[in-house]
C-alpha cells in the first residue's frame, strides 16, 4: 500500500461527507437477507457487519454512506462535549504489511453542533451508534444525555483511543470503567443499551478484567478493540512520521491481536455479546470473529480501502458461506471454534 492513498484518504476525512451528497440516498437498496439478523442485547440488527467509529468522518453524508452501502447499524465519529480540533497533520500515514496509522485527535464540533448531523441519519432509518469521550464520568454522562435526543439506538464509550490524553492508560482501569457505565447508564434512564469499547491492549487478563467490570456495571455489549498504540518514524526528518506522535495501528495488520481479545473475552465467560474489530476486510474475517466468540464486527479500516458497498459484499459472502455449511443462520458459529482445540 502506497503512502499516497493514505494522503488521499486523509485529505477526504474531515470534508467528503455532507448532507445533500449521494450517501443521503433512500435506503432501499439495502441488503435484505433474513438469514443475517443478529442481537445485541436489546438490539436487532439485520446483519452483523457494523461500520467503526470514526473512519467516515463527522457529518451524516458519511454514515449514510455506510447504511446504504449495508451495514447493518453505523457508530458515529466519537464526540466530546466541546470542540476539539485534533492533531496537526499527517494525521494518517500507511504501515507496510497491511496496517493503517493515525493520530487524527479525534476532531469533532463538540456535541451541541453534532446532534443535527445525528438526527438526519436516524430520521432516514438509519440504526445509529453514539460514540462519546469525556475525562470524567460526569462529561460522559453529560454527552450521553444529550445524545439521548437524537433516535440512537446504543452508545458506545471510547475509553480506548491510544493518541488522545489518558483514554487509552482509563479504559484499562476496571474503577474508572465501572464508573463512566454506571453514569451513562443512569444518564440514559436505562432505556439506550450501553457498549465499551476497549483498547488495543494484549494485557488480555486486564482486558477480561475491565470488561467484567462493565459487565457487572450495567453494559450491554463490549466492542473489542481499538487501534493499537504505535508509532513510525519519518527518517529523513528524523522524527516521528505522524503529527500527534503516537498513533493509533489499524488494518488487515491487527486482526490476529484483535480476534485473540475476542477469543479471550469469550473465553472468559462474559455473559454480554463481544463484537470483534479489527483488520477485517472480507466474508472470512467475519467468519473468523464469529468463531471466536463475536456476535456481530464492526468495520474501519476496511471501509477507507474498500468503499461503503463493503458491507453489501460481505453479507453476499457471509450468505454464500451459511448455504455451503448448510446451517439457518449465523448463530451456530458464534464461540464454536473454541470447541475444536486440542
Ligand atoms: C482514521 C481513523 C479514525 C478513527 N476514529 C475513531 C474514533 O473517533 N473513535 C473510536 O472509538 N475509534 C476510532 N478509530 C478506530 C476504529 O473505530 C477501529 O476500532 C480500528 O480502526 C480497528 O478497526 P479496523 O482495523 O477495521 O480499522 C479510528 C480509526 C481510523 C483508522
């Protein structure tokens, strides 16, 4: 992979999307296999591919993209409860062996101005994930409320980000988790199901231990992982390749550490659904995640390389690969590969 297409990709994030572009387009061509339904927790989803925080930008036209290109719900760009302008650029360099790093900072207008652009994804049927930040369980709480307004059906918490102040070193606190869940969800009235996203750590007995907490504090779902802490180094420069310096690694590079998080998570007898991210970019990825114990995927990194019609492809190929296993639907796979070793 060339840098160049990660320039191209950078120079479209913030800008490409807006409302009145063609992602705004009616929702009827949408993949309508039955076959593909999934839960999580309370809430239905027509297929199991969901399309990750942040890789589309800020604006509705993007996750309109994404719903009309099939996936089966779409999270938002995470969001704060004011402005935050990110890191200086690049914000995205390419990592040879199939990886994708950024450190965009995680640029957003602050809630007050993002529920419009919300609000227009829900209103056209769009199933929207909110994705929120915040230093204290209280501004958790407070984006959260807000939120509430907008017809999203879950929330979910970054408290993983590796290249925004203390997300990443928080989100492997089982305290600090416990508490921003128990605050979002009394925020909520208990009516919005909540999901915490967890860092890209291979601290897999801390990573079992956080997701317990926010198990046992009231989350609905966990979403397992974010990017992974890293960094490249610019040699004729001299320094590192990004501008917010750490960065955060994506791409078909993580999914193996991705899909272990997912195998230990389900391993651990965690009684809330796991959906597995990371690297994945075909029907067999999905396949893969399934196996180790995922409930559904979201997909980023996938979506930049490949377009929004990724999600329609996958479904074709998850369809084709329930007849070819002569099974009903994709239940039977979820966790069946830990049956199978020695
Ligand atoms: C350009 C870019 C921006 C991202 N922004 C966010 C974000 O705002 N919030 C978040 O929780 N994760 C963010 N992520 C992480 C993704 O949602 C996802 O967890 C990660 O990239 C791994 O999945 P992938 O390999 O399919 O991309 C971002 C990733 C990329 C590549």
């Amino acid at each position: 992979m060339s840098n160049n297409l990660f320039d191209i990709i950078d120079s479209m994030l913030p800008s490409t999307y807006s409302i009145g572009d063609e992602g705004m387009t009616p929702t009827s061509h949408r993949n309508s296999a039955t076959n593909l339904l999934t839960a999580i927790g309370p809430l239905r989803l027509e297929n199991p591919t969901i399309l990750a925080s942040g890789v589309l930008g800020v604006a509705a036209g993007g996750l309109m993209s994404a719903w009309n290109g099939g996936a089966g719900a779409v999270v938002t760009k995470t969001i704060g409860s004011t402005a935050q302008p990110g890191h200086p650029g690049p914000r995205i360099v390419g990592s040879r062996g199939g990886g994708l790093l950024n450190a965009m900072g995680l640029p957003n207008p602050g809630v007050r101005s993002y529920l419009p652009e919300i609000k227009a994804a829900t209103e056209k049927g769009a199933c929207v994930i909110g994705s929120i930040m915040g230093n204290k369980p209280a501004e958790y709480g407070k984006v959260a409320g807000q939120l509430a307004k907008t017809g999203i059906k879950a929330i979910e918490l970054n408290v993983s980000c590796p290249h925004v102040g203390s997300l990443y070193a928080q989100g492997l606190q089982p305290e600090h988790v416990s508490a921003v869940v128990k605050k979002v969800v009394k925020t909520s009235g208990g009516k919005i199901p909540v999901w915490v996203k967890l860092p890209g750590s291979t601290d897999y007995p801390r990573l079992v231990e956080v997701a317990k907490a926010a198990e046992a504090s009231g989350a609905a779902a966990v979403v397992a992982i974010n990017t992974l802490p890293a960094i490249a180094l610019d040699v004729e420069a001299q320094r590192p390749s990004l501008g917010g310096g750490i960065g955060g690694l994506s791409g078909p590079a993580i999914k193996p550490v991705a899909l272990r998080a997912v195998w230990e998570l389900y391993k651990s007898n965690l009684t809330i659904p796991i959906i597995g991210v990371g690297g994945i970019l075909d029907g067999n990825d999905v396949i893969e995640f399934l196996l180790a114990g995922a409930r559904a995927v979201q997909i980023g990194t996938g979506v930049l390389l490949q377009g929004p019609t990724i999600f329609k492809q996958i479904c074709r190929q998850l369809v084709q690969y329930i007849k070819s296993h002569e099974i009903n639907n994709l239940e039977p796979l979820i966790g069946c590969g830990h049956q199978k070793t020695a």
